[in-house]
C-alpha cells in the first residue's frame, strides 16, 4: 500500500510540477531532474537498505527510514514559502 501511494506521488510530481515551467522552455529539464533522482534514491536504497539491514538489523532500517520521511517532510515544509512565490510571480 505504501509503495502504491509512493508511486502515485511520484507520477504526480513528475507530471505536474514541469509544467510549471513551460514558460521558461525548462519542462523537460525539471522532469529529467526529478525522475533522476527518484531513480537514483531507489538504487541507493536497493542496495544500500539491504547492507544497512545485514550489518545494523531491521530496527534501525525502520528508525532510519522515519528519520529519513521526517528530513524529507521537514525540506518540503520550507520550500512551501519560496514555492508560492514563485507561483504568485510565474503562476
């Protein structure tokens, strides 16, 4: 369930968020720059998760994985500001 949501949030950055930046010819850039970092975190994560959890067990993935979610939420909450900006000057 959690990955579905994940996946659907995904779909719905890399295609709306572009497209707030057609007036400056930069649509493909911005969605080349978010799908490659959605791709590059799953790799890291693929790989880097699974040695995490043989050396440090799956109680500290699950504790790195909020601490993670919570850095995550807490860059989004203050980009909020600097995003309606730009919205209220290019929107």
């Amino acid at each position: 369930m959690t990955t579905s949501c994940m996946m659907g949030i995904n779909v719905m950055l890399v295609s709306f968020i572009p497209s707030y930046f057609i007036r400056f010819g930069k649509v493909s850039t911005v969605s080349g720059l978010l799908n490659s970092t959605v791709y590059i975190g799953s790799s890291l994560a693929v790989y880097g998760l699974g040695a995490l959890a043989d050396s440090a067990g799956w109680s500290f993935i699950l504790k790195f994985l909020c601490m993670v979610a919570a850095i995550g939420i807490l860059g989004s909450l203050i980009c909020v500001p600097r995003w309606k900006k730009f919205l209220k000057e290019n929107g």
